[in-house]
C-alpha cells in the first residue's frame, strides 16, 4: 500500500471516530463516547508507529539504517501498548467502546483501500512476473 492510501486510512479513522463519538455522547454516554475516541486515536497512532518501524527497518541491502528513529518508534510502540493494556484492565472505558475505536482503522483502510482501487485508471497490465 503506497503512504496517501495509509494517510488517508489514518484522517478518515479520526473524521469518522470524532462523528461518532459525538453522537455516542449523546444516545450512550460520554464516558463510552470518549473510549471510542480515543481507542481510534490510539489504533491511529499505533499504525502511524508501525507505519515508520517498517519504512525505516526494511531498507535494500547495504542502504544504512536510521537505528535512531527505529529505536524511538519502538519505544513508542512499547509505551503505546503499555498504556492500552492499562486502560483495559484499570477499565477506565467500557471494553466494547475500545472495540468499536479499535475497528475504526481497519473498517476505514478497506474503504479507503476499496476506493481508491476502484478510482485507479485501468491501463495495459505488465506481463506476469515484472511487478515484483
């Protein structure tokens, strides 16, 4: 997947977790509303994170490592997961209200993903073997 369609996965996550969660406030309430929120904002972040580790760790050979950046994106990763494995078992939000935030992302980067492809000119496909 090429970085606008990532991007795109990541805005439309935040767009679509900010929409329902104001209306969350209002029909459940506005504890659930803000663990649905944030849950997306932490599903975001952690993608944004993994986005880099693998941008940074898998260069071609013999191209240099940025072991800086990769070591920090890492650390964030970690501190990311402590801070979600927190909050699931100090049940500081309902636990469904993180599965819906949770889902956000991955409901919005197969739509994301689905559309874009569908927008994509048709043009004469390679032969077999030369897209590797």
């Amino acid at each position: 997947m090429n970085s606008v369609i990532l991007k795109r996965a990541r805005l439309w996550t935040m767009i679509v977790a900010a929409g329902l969660s104001f209306v969350l406030a209002f029909t459940v309430s506005p504890r659930y509303a803000l663990g649905v929120f944030l849950t997306a904002t932490w599903a975001a972040a952690g993608f944004w994170m993994l986005e880099g580790l693998t941008r940074r760790a898998l260069v071609p050979p013999g191209s240099p490592r940025a072991t800086g950046a990769i070591a920090a994106l890492a650390a964030g990763k970690v501190l990311l997961y402590g801070v979600a494995v927190w909050a699931l078992l100090a049940r500081v939000f309902p636990p469904t209200s993180h599965l819906i935030g949770f889902s956000l992302l991955l409901i919005a980067l197969v739509a994301v993903a689905g559309f874009s492809r569908r927008a994509a000119p048709e043009g004469p496909k390679p032969p077999r073997g030369t897209d590797a």
